[in-house]
C-alpha cells in the first residue's frame, strides 16, 4: 500500500508554555496527514510531493522527512528557493496564523512534469488540498490536473481535502471554482462543513455532501467540528456521532489528523465508519496539546474521546 501526499511542508514556529517562546518544527496540512498516517499504519508506505530550497533548512525539513519515516524520493530542490514559514497565534485553544512563504521552493512541485507523473505513478492513493491548488500557479494547476487524470485512468485513488484558505487566492470565485474542479476529478473528498458554509452557502452538512454526489464523487466526508460527519460511499449515506472534548488547547491539525484515519481505512480497504471513528480519535487526541503534529499511540483506545 503506497501514499504519496502532495503540498507544502513549512516551518512552524509553535508557541511554548512560556510566553515569548517558541519552538520550531515543520508542518502543513497534507504533511500533517501524511505524519500522523506513517504513525497510525506502519504496513503502508508513506511519500512526500513537494519542493524545497537547497538552504540547511530545506535540508533539515528532509531529514525530519526521513526520520519519521516518510520517504523524500520526491522531494525536488529548487536552487536559491527556501521553505515557507509560518507562526501560530493561540486564542483560548482556537489559532490564527501569520505567514512568510513568498520564496517558497513548494510553488514550483508541479512545474516538473516527468517528476510529478513518476511521483503520481508510484501510489495507490493520491492526496491532496485546496492549499496545494492555490499555492501553484495556473499552468502548475493544470499540469497537476492533467497528471491526477492519467493516475486515475490506470486505477490510482485520488483523495481531496478542499481546505478553503481564500487568503491564498486572487478572488474567491477562483478559490470556489478551482476547488470544484479538483473535486470532480476526486474519488474521495473531504470537506470541512463551516468553510463550505461560508463559501459555497451550504445550509447543513448534507447540502455540503450532496453539492459533490451531484457532481459524481463517489466517497465523501463531511468534517463538521463537534457535530455527526456525514458520509457517502458507493451511494449509501450514514453519519458517525463524534465524541464532546474536554480541555481543548490548540486545534492546529485536527482536521489533518483526522483525515489520517480516514485514509488508514480507504487504504486498507476496511469499512469508512471505521476510519471515521479512527479519525475522530486521532483528532480528540491532538486538540488537547500545541502545535501541529502530536505523538499517537499506534493503539490509541476509545477513551481518548
């Protein structure tokens, strides 16, 4: 079982239990999945898609990469480019965030194109999100596009996690009509209930869920806080109840965690319900600690909810 996760890894600067201090480490969202996804299930094998610079920490990022065990073969180095960075602002366990990521090696993963095809035909199950799309240019879009057609032509799974940043847009009519593009060619989507609510007008999470069957995805969860997620596969619909969450400090990467547990199941062919409750006991565990990627127990039990 191969996963390969596509976007941008970046430093993170992560504010510490003294005030003033803060410690450095490397995340992003589709990194986020793809580290708790090597932690949760060792049997499968786990790739990174992205670029970095050829600086001591772009080579530190590889290294960190390395060590957690997800693999860098298609990691490119960009001379004279640098990861992007970003730093966490805490408010009462929600956080905001301020970025640098303008010189940013990870815009250019896509302009590769005999890269990006080897690196999509080495998996079982593409990942990625709306922030990989909206960091690439136009053509980079595209070239991506093109290479995620042909993966699901030869029977390769693609998942999506719309992940709605309009920051990182030029308009949110961009934003909305990129992300239903790369939903459309998806096998599996993951949206986050409020952002879609904000940005597309869904009323519930079922008009969230129903807006990417009409367009023909076949799996879908709809991640909507503390509320049931709702689900489709293969036509039939369902809804896991998710667990109340005491002590929340720092919700950095609970979507990313749950979608790690989601992705264990798909791989593994087992059923989505149980990915789901996986991933919402990933999640519950990661709000109750800072920053973004948190130790998981392999075994981690039902009473983490």
């Amino acid at each position: 079982m191969r996963f390969l996760a596509i976007g941008e890894c970046m430093a993170e600067l992560a504010p510490s239990d003294q005030i003033g201090e803060f410690k450095l480490g490397f995340a992003g969202d589709t990194f986020n999945t793809a580290w708790y996804l090597a932690q949760v299930a060792s049997e499968i094998d786990v790739s990174y898609l992205t670029a970095v610079g050829d600086d001591a920490i772009s080579q530190d990022m590889r290294t960190f990469m390395k060590d957690s065990r997800i693999s860098d073969t298609h990691v490119q180095v960009i001379a004279g480019k640098t990861v992007g960075l970003y730093l966490i602002h805490l408010n009462n366990g929600e956080r905001s965030f301020s970025y640098w990521r303008n010189d940013s090696a990870a815009r250019q993963l896509a302009v590769d194109e005999i890269a990006l095809g080897r690196a999509v035909g080495d998996a079982d199950l593409i990942y990625l999100s709306g922030i990989t799309l909206a960091i690439l240019d136009p053509q980079s879009r595209e070239k991506l596009f093109d290479a995620l057609r042909h993966a699901r032509a030869y029977g390769m799974t693609v998942a999506f996690d719309t992940n709605l940043r309009p920051r990182l847009w030029s308009t949110p009519q961009e934003m909305t009509d990129t992300i239903m593009i790369a939903a459309a060619q998806s096998d599996l989507v993951l949206p986050s209930y409020d952002d879609e609510a904000e940005w597309f007008g869904d009323r519930d999470s079922i008009a969230t869920l129903n807006r990417y069957a009409e367009i023909g995805v076949d799996q879908i969860v709809v991640k909507n806080s503390a509320q049931p997620v709702v689900f489709q596969k293969d036509g039939q619909r369902g809804e896991v109840d998710v667990d109340p969450v005491t002590s929340v400090v720092d919700t950095t990467a609970a979507g990313d965690s749950f979608n790690a547990g989601v992705l264990a199941s798909v791989l593994r062919h087992d059923d989505l319900t149980d990915g789901i409750r996986q991933g919402c006991r990933l999640a519950s565990h990661v709000v109750r600690h800072k920053g973004a990627l948190i130790p998981v127990d392999v075994n981690l039990g039902e009473d983490e909810g």
